[in-house]
C-alpha cells in the first residue's frame, strides 16, 4: 500500500532549495519507499552529501565515477532499480540539459538512462523561470510525459517576490504518491463530508464538537490520489485540505446541507464524515447575550438528518457514513446504516476524536461487519476506499465512472 517498498531516484541540484529536499527524503523513508538520493555537485555547495545519506538510509552518488556499486555502470545500476525519479529542486540549468538531451554529469545521465514516472519540481528567480527558454524547455519536457509540480509564488532567496519558489514539500510528496498509486477510483467523482459544524448561540458565541476534520481529510487526499475527482465540504478542519481537490466551506448545518444538496447529484459516491451537529439553538439570539447574576438554559431542538435526506434520493450512488458510539458500537452503527439506507457505515469510538489513529469497524448493508485493528486515519481511508470500490464492482446498478 502507499509507498511501501518503491524505489525513488530524488535528483538534488544547485540552489538555496536543496535543503528542502532533505524533508522530502523524511517524508519518503517514513512511508517506507528506498530513497537513493544522486546530487550535483553545485547541490553538495549547499547540503552536504553525508546528511542525505543519513536520512535516506542509502548511499548517495554524486560523480558520474563514483563507486557506489562496484557491479555494473553506475547510473545504470541507479536507474534500473527505480520505480520513479523527482528532482527537487531542479534549476533552469538541469532542466535544459534533459530537454536538450544532455547527459554530462551522473544526474543527467540517471534521467536519461530511466523509463519510469519523471517528476520536476523547478526552483529559480523569477525572471529565470519566465524566460522564455525555460518556458519553452519545459513544455517540451511536459508534451514528452515529463510531470512538474509548482514552482509556487512568493518571496524568493534573492530577496524578490514572484513565481519560483519550491512547491511544498507535502505538495511534492503527494504527487509522488499519485503517481505510484493504483488509479482505481479514476473517472469517480467523490463527494466528501469532513469536519465539525457549529450552531450558533449568539453573534459571538456557539456550540460545536472536538472533530479534527482528519479523517474525511485523509479521505480526500486518498480518493484523489487513486484518480478520483473530489470535492471536499468542509466545516471547521484542524487539518490543512490536500492539494488537487475542489474544497468548499461550511461551518454550519445549514451550510453543510446546502452545499452537499448542490453536489450531490453530480457525485458518484458520498462519504459524510463530517461530525454535523445533531442539535441547535432553538431561538438565537441576535445580540450578545450579558453575562449577568444568574445562569443560561439554552432550548436545543434536533437539527435536520443531512445524510439520511441525500441517501433517500441516491438513485445508485455509492453513500457511505459514519457512527461515533460510546456503547453498543455495533447495535447502534447497524441501526443507522438501516434507518438512513446507507451502503456502509463506519464505526468508532470516541478515542478517534482529534486523533491520528481509528480502530473502526466497517458494516455493510448486509450487515457484515469487519473490526479493524488501531491503525492511522491515512491507513484506513484506504481501507474505506476499497471497500467503496468493491461495493461498485458487486453492484452493476451502481453509478459508476460517470
């Protein structure tokens, strides 16, 4: 699953950038892919070859004649083993090499001797990166299968401002996931629920829960990596949403409703994970309500069931909920995924509230229920998607693909 096991070449070249890449090694061996890192020599000018090393467990080539392996042609040996190559950061200087077909150096000729994914990340000045030779080499390289990521805008080393700066590194990271991952969920267009809502007391107070938006974040970011189109409604998220997906704000009911209402028909799969409240205000009060002497009892009247409205009219759609119990987990889980129609339902403790990890139990709609151990939220969005996946592939009613 994931990166687990894939080899990736990370080409590291001359700018002030390099250091970043130096995360992206973490990141990588962290996931559990083989990192072999191959440097330029103006790259070693601003990191040194030994921290690399360290961070990625394997030897790193710099010169060309280099005996990294004593068996074979160097780069050869390099590239053979690779499932993908990402430079990051790439300079004006590497990227018109390979566009120009140029293998003067080990990382050039590694590049040119690779039939595997090519991902660039460029990080330059400004006016180098809008030249108009840059620009020109790298449509050439994008029209050969070439995949850039970024650069981004903001302030640069050089002390301006503008586009050449070093996509993020979690941004690099995903798009290297993507392209080692299994796009199953391809032409799916994946709605998806995350976060708490909030329900208004006053203009300056509300009711809301401890929800981290985690989880339907992980599913977000995972759908969209197995090729799915994702848009991802979204309350109050203490997460960052991932890159590539359509994010829509909505931090109350009646926003949430809205929003999904709007999507939902144009969806192929639902996944409310969203922890909408179940009670409101029954009469908010337009001014800020005074402390005063005594206390406040608040009237709550139940808020309307978002999830079981979409589900009633799903019409083949794939729907998929949640059921956060403190006791009976699987009595209670089972009579909601009857009572709202759903096609699964995923139940949980509250332990996984604001937590990085879940130990769920998975319900279909024929009551089979499969218990998951602890496991990371990224782990079991997979999980979850896997499931939406196989639930399609048994059903041939079910909108799938458009």
């Amino acid at each position: 699953m994931g990166l687990q096991g894939k080899n990736i070449i990370l080409g590291v070249t001359g700018g002030i950038a390099a250091y970043k890449a130096l995360e992206l090694t973490r990141l990588l061996r962290k996931a559990g892919a083989e990192v072999r890192p191959v440097m330029t020599r103006a790259a070693a000018e601003f990191v040194t070859p030994l921290s690399f090393s360290t961070l990625a467990g394997s030897p790193v080539s710099v010169d060309t004649f280099d005996r990294t392996d004593e068996r074979g042609v160097n780069h050869i040996n390099i590239a053979d083993n690779a499932d993908l190559l990402v430079i990051a950061p790439a300079t004006a200087n590497i990227i018109g090499k390979i566009a120009g077909g140029i293998a003067d150096d080990l990382l050039s000729t590694v590049v040119m001797a690779t039939d595997v994914p090519r991902l660039i990340a460029p990080a330059m000045n400004h006016r180098m990166y809008r030249n108009p030779l840059v620009q020109a080499n790298i449509d050439k390289l994008t029209a050969l299968g070439y995949v850039f990521i970024g650069p981004e805008r903001g302030e640069l080393a050089c002390g301006w401002e503008g586009d050449g700066r070093l996509a993020p590194v979690g941004e690099i990271y995903n798009v290297i996931e993507g392209a080692l991952s299994t796009k199953d969920l391809d032409g799916e267009r994946i709605l998806i629920s995350a976060g708490a809502t909030r329900t208004a007391i006053d203009p300056v107070r509300f009711i809301s829960n401890a929800s981290s938006g985690r989880m339907g974040v992980a599913l977000a970011m995972a759908a969209r990596r197995r090729g799915a189109e994702v848009t991802l409604v979204a309350g109050d998220i203490k997460v960052a949403p991932p890159a590539g997906v359509e994010l829509v704000r909505a931090d109350t009911n009646a926003l949430m409703q809205s929003e999904l209402g709007l999507r939902f028909e144009d969806s192929t799969t639902l996944i409310m994970a969203a922890a909408v409240a179940d009670f409101q205000v029954a009469e908010e009060s337009k001014e800020k309500i005074k402390k005063g002497d005594g206390g406040l009892t608040l009237r709550l009247v139940k808020t309307p069931d978002i999830l079981k409205g979409l589900s009633e009219n799903k019409k083949g759609r794939t729907v998929v909920g949640f059921a956060l119990e403190s006791e009976d987990l699987k009595g209670n889980a089972l009579a909601k995924l009857g009572d709202k129609g759903l096609d699964m339902i995923v139940a949980n403790s509250p332990d996984a509230i604001g937590s990085e990890t879940d130990k769920a139990v998975l319900i279909d709609k024929f009551g089979e229920g499969e218990e998951l151990p602890l496991m990371t939220k990224t782990e079991l969005a997979d999980i979850i998607l896997d499931k939406v996946v196989a639930i399609k592939k048994a059903n041939p009613e079910t909108i799938s693909n458009g």
